[in-house]
C-alpha cells in the first residue's frame, strides 16, 4: 500500500479542505446558545433538534430556518442576526488549541508532512479568529470563509475558491465535512467527500468516519482511490 500511496503522491498534487464546526473543531453548543437566546426573545420554538437543520448553513439563511415564517421588518431582521452574532464570537473567547476535535491536529500534521495543501472552507465568516484561537494558522495553506463568495453551500462556490487558492484542480480535492449540504457542495464542485458523522446522517459521502482518531492521509487517498 505504501507503494502505490507515494506514486499517487509523485505524480498527482492533491488538497485536503476542511469545512470547519464539527469537523476542525465543534462549536455547535455556542451557535446553539447565541440562536437560542434569539428564539426566546422572538418567542420562537428552538431546539437542538432543529440546531442541527442550520449545519453549514449561512447565518442570514440560519435565520430564516429559524423564524419559521415568520416576517420581520428588515432592520430588525439585521439587527438580530448581527446580535446572534456578537453572542457566538463571545462564546469563542473560551476556545484554546485544545479544542481541536479527536485526531484532527495529528492527521493535519501529518497531511502537511507529507506534501497535501491544506485549505479551510467554511461558511462561518468567524472561520479566521476561529483557527487563530486554535492555534493552528500553520496548518493552513489558505482559510475561505462565507464572506469571500457570493453563494453558500450547497453551492460549490467555497470549495472551489479554496482549490483555486491551492491552485490544485477541483478533481485532485478531497473535502471533509460533517453537513448534508457540505457533502452535495463537494461533490457538485467535482471533490470526493468525506463525512464526519454517521451514514444516516451523511448518506452521499464517498467515506464515513466518527473522527480523524488514528486515521492517516495515506488511508484516505487509498480508499479513494
């Protein structure tokens, strides 16, 4: 196997990119917190349940999953979504490099040690001060975030920035993510995909796994192969 991982290597440049919450690192619980405390104030149903329906959605798009309908006038509409903001980035405060999720610091590194471009492609315009935070911005060839393209995922706009930015073709891409519009976003860019999560969950994903725990580049290009 070694074999034919290092002629894939030699001859074919390829990237890694990484969408970011629940896949780097999980900062649902504060999207979860800063959306809830939104809901209560509008008076409006929020759950955990359906939290996870906002997985790599924008926040203006997030929002109006959330409302439900229901119509506010569009200052407020602003007002409130800045507000859900600034409560999310205060939440962020508490992150250190020891937020990183099981196995993803080690595969990384090992990723850039054996010559993979590493790109972040996030919905999440926090997705900067989020890797700062992380202590990781030496893992990262390139961060693309929701700000940087005009359309979210499930269009492929993110992701294939980030190859750009690699300036490695879209085909020789691999995209990790852990949302159901990440995984259609990756493979409608021409990516393979692997899912974080479960196959119910992420039944489209080319591979599966709960975390990177003890997973190696080499396994993942293998497999794909």
């Amino acid at each position: 196997m070694k074999i034919i991982y290092f002629i894939i290597m030699k001859n074919q440049k390829k990237a890694f990119i990484f969408d970011l919450d629940g896949v780097v690192t999980d900062t649902a619980e504060y999207h979860f917190q800063a959306w809830k405390t939104i809901a209560d104030e509008l008076n409006v149903p929020f759950d955990r349940h359906k939290n996870e329906e906002l997985k790599g959605v924008s926040r203006e798009e997030s929002f109006k999953r959330l409302l439900s309908g229901k119509v506010l006038p569009p200052d407020q509409f602003k007002s409130l979504m800045n507000k859900k903001n600034d409560l999310y980035r205060s939440f962020l405060k508490k992150l250190t490099r020891n937020d990183m999720l099981p196995g993803m610091r080690e595969f990384l590194t090992q990723s850039r040690h054996d010559g993979f471009k590493t790109a972040i492609g996030s919905s999440s315009k926090n997705a900067a001060e989020i890797i700062e935070r992380l202590e990781a911005n030496d893992l990262f060839d390139s961060i693309v975030c929701g700000a940087d393209v005009p359309n979210a995922k499930p269009a492929p706009d993110l992701f294939l920035l980030a190859a750009n930015k690699l300036n490695v073709p879209p085909e020789q891409c691999v995209v990790f993510e852990d949302a159901y519009s990440g995984i259609t976003a990756a493979h409608t860019a021409g990516m393979k995909a692997v899912g974080i999560g479960t196959k119910e969950a992420l039944p489209e994903a080319d591979l599966i796994y709960k975390n990177l725990n003890s997973v190696t580049p080499e396994q993942i290009v293998n497999l794909l192969v």
